[in-house]
C-alpha cells in the first residue's frame, strides 16, 4: 500500500477497509446464511466507501499526483530479463 498525505484519502482508505473487513466478516461469518440482508447491507456498504474513495482521489491533488509517481515508477523499473534466449 502506498503512503498517502491527504487526511481524506486515508479517512476513506481507512472506511472502506473496515467495510470490506466487515463484509468478509459477514460473509464467510456463520451468520451470512441466517442472515443474508445484513451481508447485503454491508456490501453495499463497502461499494459505498469504494465509490467515496474514487470519487475523492478524482479531485484529490495528492492521489492524483501519487498515481501518476506511481506510474513513473513502472516506466523507470527496470526490466527484469525475464526470457533471456539461450
Ligand atoms: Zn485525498
């Protein structure tokens, strides 16, 4: 996971990993098959909290800046020789 500045990107990081959290709780949890709605609920719960976090890091300068770092990473990784002929 990449560090990030912005104190909204990490509130929203942080929510939609207690959700997803949740949401595997609940679904691998005894109680999805008594209770499926709540398993439903909290996945709509986690789309909510990824949709959230998109839509911020779509006017977030600090995610916007960190992707295209991101990015700059791939292009300068070097390339691994990964089928070297004989
Ligand atoms: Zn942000």
């Amino acid at each position: 996971m990449k560090v990030m500045d912005c104190l909204e990107c990490k509130d929203l990081d942080r929510a939609l990993k207690l959700t997803i959290a949740s949401y595997m709780t609940a679904r691998s949890a005894a109680f999805y098959r008594v209770c499926t709605d709540i398993a439903a609920k909290k996945e709509v719960d986690m789309e909510r909290a990824k949709t959230a976090l998109q839509e911020h890091r779509l006017v977030c300068p600090l995610a916007i800046r960190t992707e295209l770092a991101d990015h700059a990473g791939d292009f300068c990784a070097p390339v691994a020789p990964a089928s070297k002929p004989d």
